[in-house]
C-alpha cells in the first residue's frame, strides 16, 4: 500500500495506531468511538486509539484478576442458567416491542432455533452417524 492511500485511510492516526485500531477493536470499543465525540482539541485518531488501549488493558487486567481470584473466592452459581434465560427473553421481548417490522426479534429467533437445533436432533448427547451429517453439525455437537 502506498503512503498517500494509507494516509487517506487513516488520516488521523501514526501506522501504528492504525493498525492496533484496526486489529484491537472489539464491540465496546466500536460502541464508544462511534458514539461519543472526543473533546475540543482532542484529535480523534488518539482518542479511538487511547479508548481501544484502556479497553484492551482493562479486559485483560479483568480477565487475569477472575483467573487468580476463581481459586480463592467460591459461590454457588446454582440458578444461573435461569438467569441467562431470562436474560434472552428480555431481549427479545424488547427487540419486538421496539421495531414495527419485528424483523430484529425473527432474526433472533432464527438464530436461537438453529443453535439448538443439533440438541433437538440429537438430544441426550447421541452422536449423528459417520459421514450423514455435515461438518458445522458435528463441531456444534462436539463443542459442548
């Protein structure tokens, strides 16, 4: 790529930073620069960059901390999965009170009929036969 088209691209940002916005950007981070405008005399290349760093830095700082403290601290997670549930069908309750078309909550539904559709096939863990079903079917089963 030449210089001129790469500053075109990323005009706001070093190569660098460019790249790491490009390769760290994950869905908090999107949310956040799409959003929110950066103060007055801020450029905005090194405000997405600085939100995708502290994103990244505290995703990983999180992640590290519930590793060593999952040893130390124990609860019973009995009833979560009620929890995640319900969690789902609010969404989706919400997704079809806010859309006319209720094209968001069908996609959702869609979406959840087919993940759970090789537990439907196959229920109680029975493996399909060899070499009858497709490839995506068998990782879905192998996978939980």
């Amino acid at each position: 790529m030449k210089k001129k088209a790469f500053k075109a691209a990323f005009p706001y940002t070093l190569p660098i930073c460019a790249g790491f916005l490009f390769l760290g950007m994950c869905d908090e981070s999107f949310t956040v620069n799409c959003t929110v405008d950066p103060p007055e005399g801020v450029d905005r290349g090194w405000f997405m960059f600085w939100v995708n760093a502290l994103n990244q830095f505290y995703w990983v700082t999180g992640a590290t901390a519930g590793a060593l403290l999952g040893y130390v601290i124990h609860f019973n997670t009995t009833g979560i999965e009620f929890v995640m549930t319900a969690l789902v069908v609010v969404m989706f309750i919400n997704q079809w009170e806010e859309a006319e078309d209720h094209k968001p909550a069908l996609v959702v539904l869609g979406t959840m009929t087919t993940r759970f559709l090789p537990f439907i096939i196959f229920p109680e863990g029975k493996k399909p036969p060899a070499g009858k079903t497709g490839g995506i079917l068998c990782v879905e089963i192998e996978g939980l």
